[in-house]
C-alpha cells in the first residue's frame, strides 16, 4: 500500500497517476471537503486527462482525511505542494504540520518520500529530527508541468531520489514503485537531489531568458524570433524541445520560487548569483510588454477605451494564475479605471474592486465594442477563433497577440493589426497615434 | 515601486514650488496654474537656499498641509565642479532641515537621471544608482537627504528622475534639441559630434510638468523615472529640427570627443501607474517648442519706427 499525504495539485496528480499504475493508494489530506469531493469525483485542479485517469484508477486509490489510514502504508508520499508568498519566498509551515501528522502515524520501517518543493538542506534535517524513529526518509524530485501534469507524471524521463546512503539498495515497496514508471532512477545525496530540481529549473529560466532578449532585439532590428527558432532547434547542443518560444517573463511561481531559494543560498554561500538578479530584471521587463504596447497605441489617444482580454490563466491548460501576466496587467487596467471584457476558459474571476471588470462566457463576447484586443494565454481554442467575426465586432485594429496564437496572413487578411514578441512591428514611430 | 494615496485624484490644499524661475519650476507653475491649483512659486530671490537663514524662512513662508516641490540646483551649467557640487549638497542641507520640522502633505523631489551609470543602458526604476559626475552624486546625495528628513514625520516623498528635458525655455543650451532650435533658427547650422549617432530619451517639459501634476493629484510615493520610452539619435532630432525649419539648415559633423553611447527607459512604472498619459512625440514636441521661442523672439523684437 502506498499512501500519499496532502491533496494539492502535486498530490491529487501523483497519487491518481501511482494508482494507475496499479499500485493500492491511500490519498489522504486533512481538508474533508476535498476528501469527500475527490471521492465523488470532483478535482479541484485542471489538468488534461486527470479526470480520464482517476476514473480508471477509482478501484484502486481511497481519498481520506483520517491519518491513521496512512498506519497501514509501507510508503508514505508527502506531495503537498509548498506554498509562495508575494516575494516567491517558500512557506514551510504547511508541509511541516503536514510531516508531523505523518510522523504520528509512521510504524518503524516505513519510508517517507519528501515530494514537495523543499530546499536543499530540508530532508537532511528532517532525517535528522526522526533519527530516532527508524524511518526511511527520502526526497524524490518532482518535475510536473502545469497543463501536462499527468503526462509528464506517467512518462518520467527519470526520477531524482536523494537518500542518506546513495550506495545502499532502496527498500523493497519504494523501489517497486519508482520501478512502475519504468525509468532510469538516479540515486544520490539529498542536497544533490533537492538541488537537481533548482538546476533542472534553472536551465529553463536561462533559455527561456535568453530567448526573450534576443526576441526583443528581434522586435527593434527587423528580425523575426521564428525565422530563427528552427535554425536553434536543429543545432544539437540546443535541441529539439528546447525552450525557445518567446514568452512575457516568469510566470507560475514555480521557476521564481527556485530562482529565490538560489539566491538566498549563493548569497549565504558567497557565491556569484548576479545572473539570477539579471534574469529576474528581464523577466519583469518582459511582463511590461503588452502595457507598454497597448499604451502607446490605444490607452493614451482613445477617450474611454475597452479592451478585450483573451486568456487569464499564467499557462493554457491551468487553473492557476500565480504572477500570471494577466492578472498583473488587469491589475494596472482595472486599478486606473480602464474598461476590460474578459474571458478565459477555466477561469471564474471575482474582483468587486473593479467596477469596469467584466467576464464573459465567449472569445466573441469578449471583443464586442473593443478597442484593442489582448491574447495572454495560448489556450488552444483561441487559434481557431474565427477573425472575420474578431475584425467585425472589434471597434479597434489592434491585437496584441505576444506568443502568435491567431494566423498572421488571416489578421492581415481582415485588418487585424496583430503585435507579436519577436516580431518587427511596421510603423516606425508607435507613439505617433 | 510608485504607489499611489489615492486612485482617485484630490487636489492639493497648495502647491509650494522651490526653484520656481527655473526652466522646470517656470513650467511647473504655468501648469498648475492653468488648472487652478494655488500655488506659492518662490525662487532665490524669495530664499536663497545657499544660506542657513533660508531654514527659518521657510518655516515662515510655507504652511502645515502643503504640498512641496524641490526644483531648486545648481545646474551643470552653472558649473561641474567640487564648489557647485558642495553648494547644491547645501542647499539640500538646508531643505533637510525644514523638512524635518514641518508637516507637509507631500513633497516632490525633481531628481534626475545622471544618478544611474551613464554605461547603463536600459534603465528602470529598479536599476543601481551609480552616478558619475558631480550633478548626479549630488541628485543622489539630495534623494537620501530628503528621504530621511521626511522619515519622522513619515510625510510621503515622490521622486522624479527625468532624462533630458526640452521646451522653449531651457536656458542651459546644451547638446541636444534646445541648441539645435536656437543654432537652426539663428545660423542656419546644427553641429553634431561625430554623425550624431548617440541615442537618448528625450523629454518635452510639459510632460514632466504634467506627470508632476498627476503625483501630486494622486499623493504618488516613491521614485518615477520620466522618459519616452523611445531613444532617437542626435542625428534624427537635427534632421528633424532641419526639417521645420523655414530656411535651409546646414548640419555639420564635428570630431566626437568621447566614445558613442546609448541610453533607453523601461518606461513600465510611468505606464502602469498612469495607463493613460499620452506622452508627447518628439516632432510634436520640438514643433511646439519651436513655436514658442518664435512667439518669444516677437514679443522681444524692438518696434521699428
């Protein structure tokens, strides 16, 4: 029996995904709530094929809010997703309190995985802390994406395990485990592991970073970032999937909170993190490319402009919407006054402080009367919107479209003066409006 | 990080302007003045920031509940030395010591942006201040002062940080569109250091005049940097000075004296905090301007008989 403690994202992905592999799960978590509408079936998250997943595994796992059901488990799982505050800085309290329900319940010999996002350092001393309950105490690096979480849950590409003793075979029932997913398993130090996560993140943020100042420069040469995309993707050194596709910044929390842990431990180690700092600086620079853009061409010379909003999630295929671009750029809209029709497909957004926020149940909907429209999420379904219709109940031109979801040919076709990052605009001087 | 007290604008009680016959403070004045803001404009004449006295004069001339706009240096023409350098830190001194002992509904300190390395090359707010000459040391040394004399009293503090400034009248004359305007109209040349290719932000006073305006309606706190958000060259702005020009203007290429050098603002504070703010093109601007001092020239011209 594997059990698994604390049902946020992270959890309620993992253990649906370990229950699919055939494994008897408890999935415990003290929220009865949640408990109870997991059992009926209801995820609290959006992810593409969860709901799939956990009907084929319901035979197999058990939602709980009873600790003692983890008593029985040879495995303990501690995925709940750890918390970030305004500053991306960690809040451990949760997966603390959560570590000594399970602690209560451990019998000697069980091994307790550290799934959550923990720094280096943290495992050490919990293992420390329990010297004296003969408990195996691991850390298991989690790479989920957000929007292709159960994919990536399923297929691992391998799984970074830090243990006290990295020569020593794992027990029995954890490796059976790791052994379902059926790839490589690199053993090592837990610092090694909790730091393989910030590295794996870390890289991402230097291509993702990379890509965004060379698709800014893009913009003011006359280049186009896409002509060169699959120049970069054949090169082997960068590859295939490599994060080369324009973005607005870091967004999600996830890449920020590791950036911040980096920082804190390079400033006590005394080691250089300047390039952390210049990435941070982009990011935020970045974020401000749609403001700057439908400033310049719509706020400041259209007396009481609408703009549409396309997309409020911080990536498709998401519930979440933590530094997501949108939220911060309705954030200076709505905050001067400025009207704005939103939709997103996941999203239900409450803000009574903003009297001039609407949301609408269509993309459609959404540009009725606008003077500009604004695409901050790739959700899928907007690529297939129909642009004759866009152009039509538009009363502006402009389409700020950062990542390229509509057809360029199609917005020239119907006089949708579409903004994309990466890409030169035509006008020479776009303050002139 | 520039907040504001108040989304919705509440006008000031009064609006006391140090440096107020200076090119800004002049600016400043007319355009609250057209928007029926009270104002008291005092300039040197009315207190002479150099001397210690000014501390008690001020006490005198300004009231618990104004709003207070610093405008008041030595500018580099003045002198780019240690003495101009120590009588503005004065000067700062003496405001300081006002500051710490009258409670003011806001103040505004007019920095500017010769407090970041001049090698920087995209600048926000958030940059380091580095500065490398003696004008903006001294900006900078005045920003600390008058952030910790208000600290007590916890009045809040709006620092402006503009790039370089045009509008009809600048008296400083230096490289750039106002001496392009004045060379154009009065010789018929604009001379340019090397082809002039060197870029920089610049900014038509009324909008810095407006944007302070807009702080003060706002009780805006901490640092704004106020620029275009779009460099041009030197030599686009005399192409474009030439080009309005109702004779030929010749421009002429001197040997540059120093290495080239770019300078752009991340203008993302300005736009998110005032979305709206329709921010003057330069030909826009420099035609204004251009407008000004020939409405000046004939309102100066001797009447023939």
């Amino acid at each position: 029996m594997i059990g698994f403690a604390g049902l946020s994202h992270l959890g309620i992905v993992s253990s649906i995904v370990a229950a699919s592999k055939g494994h008897d799960v408890v999935a415990f978590d003290p929220d009865v709530t949640r408990c109870e509408a997991l059992r009926r079936g209801q995820l609290p998250v959006v992810e593409p094929g969860l709901q799939e997943l956990l009907a084929s595994a319901r035979p197999r796992i058990r939602f709980t809010s009873d600790p003692q059901a983890l008593a029985a488990c040879a495995v303990v799982i501690c995925a709940e997703d750890v918390p970030t505050s305004v500053d991306n800085t960690s809040e451990f309290g949760p997966i603390n309190r959560l570590l000594d329900t399970v602690e209560q319940q451990a019998a000697p010999g069980m091994s307790v995985v550290v799934l959550s996002q923990v720094p280096p350092g943290f495992t050490r001393q919990l293992a420390r802390r329990w010297a004296d309950r003969r408990l195996e105490v691991f850390y298991q690096a989690e790479t989920l994406i957000f929007g292709q979480a159960v994919e990536r849950a399923l297929s691992p590409e391998r799984m970074i395990v830090g243990c006290a003793r990295p020569q020593q075979a794992l027990p029995e029932a954890y490796a059976n485990l790791l052994a379902s997913f059926s790839c490589p398993i690199l053993p090592m130090r837990y610092e090694s592991a909790e730091l393989a996560k910030i590295a794996i993140n870390m890289f991402l943020v230097s291509s993702v970073s990379t890509t965004n100042i060379l698709a800014e420069l893009c913009e003011a040469i006359g280049a186009d970032w896409s002509e060169i995309i699959p120049a970069l993707r054949l090169d082997a050194r960068i590859g295939p999937r490599a994060y080369v596709t324009p973005g607005l910044g870091l967004s999600g929390g996830n890449l920020e909170r590791d950036l911040s842990t980096f920082s804190r431990l390079a400033q006590a180690a005394g080691t250089d993190a300047r390039m952390v700092e210049a990435w941070l600086v982009n990011s935020a620079h970045r974020q401000g490319w749609v403001l700057t853009t439908l400033a310049r061409e719509v706020l400041s010379c259209q007396t009481d402009p609408m703009i549409a909003v396309w997309g409020l999630a911080y990536k498709p295929h998401t519930h979440s919407t933590k530094n997501s671009p949108a939220l911060a750029l309705l954030e200076t809209l709505s905050g001067s006054g400025i009207r704005v029709q939103a939709y997103d497909p996941a999203i239900r957004l409450t803000r009574p402080d903003w009297p001039r926020f609407t949301q609408v149940s269509t993309p459609l909907e959404a540009c009725g009367e606008a003077d500009a429209l604004a695409i901050l999420t790739s959700w899928p379904e907007f690529a297939s919107v129909d642009l004759t219709r866009v152009a039509r109940i538009m009363r502006g031109r402009l389409v700020i479209d950062p990542l390229g979801m509509l057809d360029p040919a199609g917005c020239q076709e119907t006089g949708l003066r579409q903004r994309r990052l990466g890409v030169p605009t035509l006008t020479e001087d776009p303050v002139l409006c | 990080m520039l907040t504001h007290a108040s989304e919705a604008p509440s006008r000031p009680r009064r609006v006391v302007v140090l440096g107020a016959s200076g090119f800004v403070g002049a600016d400043l004045i007319e355009h609250l003045r057209g928007h029926e803001v009270p104002t008291l404009p005092l300039s040197s004449a009315d207190v002479d920031l150099r001397q210690a006295e000014s501390v008690e004069r001020l006490v005198q001339l300004v009231d618990e509940g104004d709003s207070l706009v610093i405008v008041s240096a030595l500018t580099p023409d003045k002198g780019k030395d240690v003495k101009t350098f120590m009588a503005n830190l004065t000067m700062g001194a003496h405001v300081s010591a006002f500051l710490s002992r009258v409670r003011l509904a806001q103040v505004v300190y007019v920095s500017s942006d010769s407090v970041y390395d001049d090698q920087a090359s995209l600048i926000d707010e958030t940059t380091r201040c580095a500065p490398q000459t003696f004008h903006g040391l001294m900006h900078l040394a005045r920003e600390r002062m008058v952030t910790s004399a208000l600290q007590p009293l916890k009045t809040p503090l709006l620092i402006i940080r503009p790039s370089l400034l045009y509008g009809a009248r600048d008296s400083h004359n230096g490289y750039g569109p106002n001496r392009f305007l004045r060379s154009a109209r009065e010789e018929a040349r604009i001379e340019l250091f090397g082809q002039g290719e060197e870029t920089r932000d610049h900014v038509y006073i009324k909008d810095l005049s407006r944007l302070i305006g807009l702080g003060l309606l706002h009780g805006s706190q901490g640092v704004l940097n106020v620029a275009t958000g779009q460099s041009v060259s030197f030599r686009k702005v005399a192409e474009l000075v030439a080009s309005m020009a109702d004779h030929p203007v010749w421009i002429e290429c001197r040997p540059r004296t120093g290495p080239i050098s770019h300078r752009h603002f991340d203008i993302k504070t300005l736009l998110s905090r005032f979305p709206t703010f329709r921010l003057t093109p330069l030909q826009e601007g420099l035609a204004d301007t251009l407008r000004q001092m020939k409405a000046s020239a004939e309102k100066t011209m001797p009447i023939a008989v």
